[in-house]
C-alpha cells in the first residue's frame, strides 16, 4: 500500500503494521522510528505526532482503497449484476491483500477518544459511501429491493467481509478468496436481491 521509496513512506508502512498488531496506544514513536530506520527528527518533519500520524495514515488508505476498487471495475458497469459482483469481489481481495489496513479500520476506528471521533467517522464514511453507491446502483437497476436501508448495508457488508477474511486469515495457512466470496453472496446477497432466479456463477 505504501512504497518505500522515500522515508515518509517507510514511516507510514511501519506504522500500519505496528498499529495493526500492537494497537496505536500501545504503539510509540520511538519503535517506529527504529524499525522503519529512520529518525525522531525526520518522523517529526513529516508528522505532529503519533496522531497526526494515525489520521493521516487512515486517509490515505481508505483513498487508494477506492481508487483500487474503482480501478478494477471500471469496466462491469453496464454488464448487469456483474458490477455488483465484482465490486464485492474486489473488496475481499483487497481484505487479503492489505490485511492490516483493514485491521485497523475494524479495531482503532471503533476505539479512540471522543475528541478523534468526528475526524475519523469523516473518513470512515468516505468509504462506507463508495460502498453505498454499489448498492444504490443495485436498486436503480432493481437488483435491489427498493425497502432495503441504505445506510446500514455499507457497514454490514465490510463487517461481513472483515470478519470473514480475518477469520480465515487466522484459521487457514492459504487463505481462500473463492470460499469467502462465495459465503458472503449466500449469507448476505440472497436476502436483498429481488430476483431469486438470478445465477451467480463464482
């Protein structure tokens, strides 16, 4: 997610993974700097504080997140059910492939003090909207029962597809996407989708 082509990219990786393990309060500037080689005056060049850091780094995840998943379906608009498939589809693979950014969203984001709460619901919901905007798709394209709410799909579906891709993450040595794709279609699709008969091929 981030290169290390330049220190302010070092110090972001090493943060991601440190937070994603250890939590960001039991985390310090200190280990960050030593693991990502760097030093205290170049971390502070670049960034406030631990904080500054942690928001920073949200933000920035949750955008090439969606860039990513705009990128990979850019294509499957007008192919039917096929754009909502594949936005769900694209979704898990990017839970495997950066497990601990998403780590974070579903642990730190839930936990932090009252005075980071409108910060980061604000980026937080930046990408509980492009999730949103796959479901109103579905529903202008009556994939979609029109009474579904909105609002609480987004964050059902990234539950859904968080916990499960944890799951087997820390369950299986080789992490199968197809089981978890397939899962997921069972368990949440087949309760909105207004034509039963529609074939969902994997």
């Amino acid at each position: 997610m981030f290169s290390n082509e330049d220190n302010k990219s070092k110090i972001l990786q090493i943060a991601l993974e440190l937070f994603s393990k250890k939590g960001l309060g039991e985390s310090t500037v200190d280990e960050i700097v030593k693991i990502s080689g760097t030093s205290k005056g170049t971390f502070y060049y670049y960034f406030k504080g631990k904080n500054q850091l942690f928001l920073e780094l949200l933000e920035t995840g949750v955008e090439f997140l969606i860039s990513e998943m705009k990128k990979r379906t850019e294509n499957v608009e007008n192919s039917g059910f096929l754009y909502i498939k594949n936005n769900v589809d694209t979704q898990v693979d990017l839970f495997i492939e950066y497990p601990h950014f998403y780590k974070l969203m579903m642990s730190e984001v839930w936990h932090l003090e009252e005075i980071w709460h409108e910060e980061v619901q604000r980026i937080r919901k930046r990408y509980l909207s492009y999730i949103e905007e796959i479901f109103v798709w579905g529903q202008q394209h009556q994939y979609i029962r029109q009474d579904i709410e909105i609002e609480l799909m987004g964050p059902a579906l990234f539950g859904m597809i968080g916990h499960m891709s944890m799951h087997q993450l820390m369950t299986e040595k080789i992490c199968n996407k197809g089981h978890i794709k397939r899962a997921v279609y069972s368990a949440f699709f087949n309760g909105i989708l207004t034509r039963p008969d529609i074939n969902i091929k994997f």
